[in-house]
C-alpha cells in the first residue's frame, strides 16, 4: 500500500495494518510501535517540546493548571495530514508527562488526542496487557485498556 503525506510517498507492511485498523472506525485511534511506520513524518519529541515552553514560563506556580493546555498545544501543532489516514501526530519521548509537577495523567492525554486524530506513539519500553511502562521504573505505567489501539 502507498499513502502520500504532504506529496512524499510512504510504502511499508505497518502501514497497511494501520489502515485496517483505521478501517474498523475505531473510537480512539492509537497506534503503539516502537520505530516511526511512517518515516516521511518527523515525530514530535514531546518532552523536548514541552520541557522547552515550560522553560519560557515566568511563573511556575500554576504550572499544573496550564500544563494540559500546553501540552495540547504542542501535539496541535505537530498534527500533519496523511491521505488514507487522516490527521496523524507521531510522538517520542513522552516521559515528561510523569512529571509530578506538571499533574498530567498521561491515558487521558493519549486518549483525547487518539479520539481526533491517529496517535502514533513511538514506545520503547514495555507493551504488556494493554499497558505501557518503563523497565526502569514500575510506577510510570499507562493504562491503554480503555483506548482503542493496535501494537506493531
């Protein structure tokens, strides 16, 4: 299968698996892998992203009440539209969403994101009934239970 996105040619066999899944409209659209399957999109590092406008806050004591607008902000603006797939982000580094500081809960972001547009999450650590974690730290787990999704 070739999908075009912004006129550059993608062909590859986890494209078309995300294709079947898309085809079964799914309520949420979350696509968990741990390379991009869609090389001509560049991903979004989110916590450089968002550690970069935090850092430009002047006043840091509301910081948990206007982290879900920026981080909103930031995916919005890395959103690009692929024929076929529609309005697709592709995301990496999504840690600093655990940031206690930052009292985000990283399912809903995923979730609320994946219910608009495909959410392609670029995860290198561990897929396991329907969760994702890092080896290194068993307190940082997403509950993907609750979200449509498809792992490659």
């Amino acid at each position: 299968m070739e999908i075009k996105a912004k006129g550059k040619l993608m062909s590859n066999g986890n494209i078309e698996h995300i294709c079947r899944f898309l085809a079964s409209r799914p309520r949420y659209k979350l696509v968990v892998c741990r390379e991009n399957p869609c090389a001509e999109i560049t991903p979004l590092n989110l916590g450089y992203a968002l550690s970069t406008k935090v850092a430009c806050l002047q006043d840091r004591t509301t910081l948990s009440y206007i982290a879900p607008s920026i981080v909103d902000e930031v995916i919005n603006g890395a959103v690009t539209h692929v024929e076929d797939l529609g309005d697709v982000v592709v995301i990496e580094n999504l840690g600093i969403l655990f940031e206690p500081e930052l009292g985000l809960i990283p399912s809903d972001i995923i979730m609320k994101h994946a219910k608009n547009k495909t959410f392609v999450l670029i995860w290198n650590g561990i897929y396991h009934n329907q969760a994702l974690s890092y080896a290194t730290d068993s307190n940082c787990i997403i509950d993907i239970s609750n979200i449509n999704h498809i792992a490659l």
